[in-house]
C-alpha cells in the first residue's frame, strides 16, 4: 500500500478497502471443501480490483510534486534574477522558497508536475544551473502557504567568511558507497567510519544514521566552533557529514578539511538522495524537512501528523 496523506474526499471509502491477502484468509475459512477454490478465486479476483482502484486513488491523492534543489554558484544579478524567478514561479502557481545570495541558489517548490517540469527546464537554460541536481517528493497537498524569493547572504548560514563553496567542492561520496561503507563499518581503505549529524536537535529527535555523532546544534552557524572543540575525534577516520538535502554538509566538509582533517566526505544528496537511491541501510525513523509536511518517512511520502506535531520554524528550504 502506498502510504501517504489521503485525500479528504476519499477517506469514507478507503476505511473500508481490503487487502488481498486479508480477503484469501476469510475464503478459506468460510469455504472449506471442494467449493473452497471456486469461491477462493472469485473472492481473489474481487480483492484484487479492491486493490487496485486503492492504488490509483492513492496515486490520484498524492499528487502534488515536491522539488528540492541547490547549487552553489557566483550570482552577481540577484535581484534582476529574484524578479525573473518569482515572476515564472507565480504564473506556473508554485509555492515554496528560493533564496539567492551571491554564493548561490537554494529552493523548494510545490505545485502541479507539469509546472515543476516547466520551472525547471526554464531554470536550466541558465547556464549556471544547467547541471543542478534536483530531489523530487509527492504529497497531497502543496506543503506551502506562498511563494517567496528571498535576497540573502548566504543560502545556508553559517557566518564563517573562510568557506567558500564556489572555490570548489569538497570530496562528496554518493548513496550506494556509503550504503556499503556502512555495511562495513569502513572505507574501502579500512578506514574507521564516522557518520557526522551536521542539522539541528529538534530534526535529530525524528531519525538519523545509527551510531551517528552528533552535537546539540540550535543553527547550523554554531557548526564551526562545536567541531573546532572536538576535532580530535576524527583523527585518522573517514568522516561523512550528512544533512536532509546536502547543502549544509557541503560547507561542514570544507570547514573540517581547513581544520586538517583530510579524510572528510559529504554525503551526495544528503539524507533524501540516500533514501532516494538505496534501501535505507543504517538510517533509523523518519526524516524532518522544512514545510507544512513536517516529516517524511524513509519512502520519502509525508506522514499524518508531523506537519502539526513538531513545532519547528518553517523558516529554510528543504534541500538544506
């Protein structure tokens, strides 16, 4: 079953709904004996319809597409940039976030699929966002009250001058590396591996990589100091700074190395391209994102309820 909010319309109906298996069992109870298989099939043949007409109003009900997106790039037009991007945004009726500092661009939108398609194809006839790497969810409704476009310093703060992302980026490791590292507990050259929480307490508290370090950050700025105090912990390991989307543990890969700390890797797409691209492997409970949804579980569908019950500030994109 495909798990997800339910529409409103079809929540009468879903109460009721069945799965196969729960209809094969019923059958054979009640029709033990020769007429067993002739009713088994027919009662088979109903659950399957069942099941089916579930899956496509499932289907039906999620569907509103979820893009995250990041790319740290020299912008030297923000503002001509900003009007243009709010413009195209509001006539497709997306809402979201995208803030854009002289660093780069980092955005969450929602709308209909076609009008996320239409924004992106747009968005990458610009040769500075050509190759961004997108990260796609559904749900059921648009996790946004408004569109913004918001000028900023940084599209991640963290108020450390020195790090400079458009310089150049840190040594990344993608999914399915880290999957088996993980399995293994070390790099492929024997290195011990340390997984490294770079987000908030309160995004901790719904999930994170078992045995992972973490430290009790109330804004990601606090980063730089916390880990200066305690990098001796990392000495001679494989350090893998992980986040919801990557952009965060972009910049805490390039602060550890300019502490000395040569064996450092963020993690490609953060927790939402690990989950995306393997079977979740290590990672234990759901996953706070920065909208109405709240959270999302490790298939990456929203999850009834956390979208009231983490009081969180809704205040950064999800790719963060």
């Amino acid at each position: 079953m495909v798990r997800g909010d339910p529409c409103p319309r079809h929540v009468s109906s879903m109460r009721n709904w069945r799965t196969p298996h729960a209809y094969t069992l019923r059958s054979l109870v009640r029709c033990p004996g020769p007429a067993s298989i002739t009713a088994r099939r027919r009662h088979e043949r109903r659950a399957d319809t069942t099941y089916n007409v579930q899956l496509v109003l499932m289907a039906q009900c999620m569907s509103i597409a979820n893009i995250a997106a990041y790319k740290f790039v020299g912008l030297d037009d923000t503002p001509v940039l900003r009007e243009r991007l709010f413009a195209h945004c509001a006539e497709l009726a997306l809402k979201g976030t995208i803030l854009l500092a002289p660093e780069g661009i980092n955005l969450f939108l929602a709308g209909a699929r076609a009008a996320t398609d239409a924004f992106l194809l747009q968005l990458r006839d610009d040769p500075r966002f050509a190759d961004i790497q997108v990260k796609q969810s559904t749900s059921a409704i648009v996790p946004f009250a408004r569109l913004r476009v918001r000028l900023k310093r940084e599209i991640i703060t963290m108020r450390h001058a020195a790090i400079r992302p458009t310089d150049g980026r840190a040594p990344a490791v993608d999914a399915t590396t880290l999957q088996h590292w993980i399995k293994r507990g070390q790099d492929d050259a024997g290195r011990e591996l340390v997984l490294l929480d770079t987000r908030n307490t309160y995004e901790m508290a719904l999930g994170r990589f078992t045995g992972a370090v973490s430290y009790p950050l109330a804004h990601f700025s606090d980063f730089p100091a916390v880990i200066a105090t305690d990098r001796a912990r990392y000495a001679g390991k494989t350090v893998v700074p992980y986040c919801t989307g990557g952009i965060r543990c972009e910049k805490a890969a390039l602060h550890m190395r300019e502490l000395g700390l040569t064996h450092v890797y963020q993690l490609d797409g953060g927790i939402l391209g690990y989950l995306e691209h393997t079977n979740g492997d290590g990672w234990h409970g759901d996953c706070f994102v920065f909208d109405q949804r709240g959270a999302i579980n490790a298939e990456l569908a929203p999850i009834a309820g956390y979208q009231t019950a983490v009081p969180a500030p809704l205040t950064t994109p999800a790719g963060a």
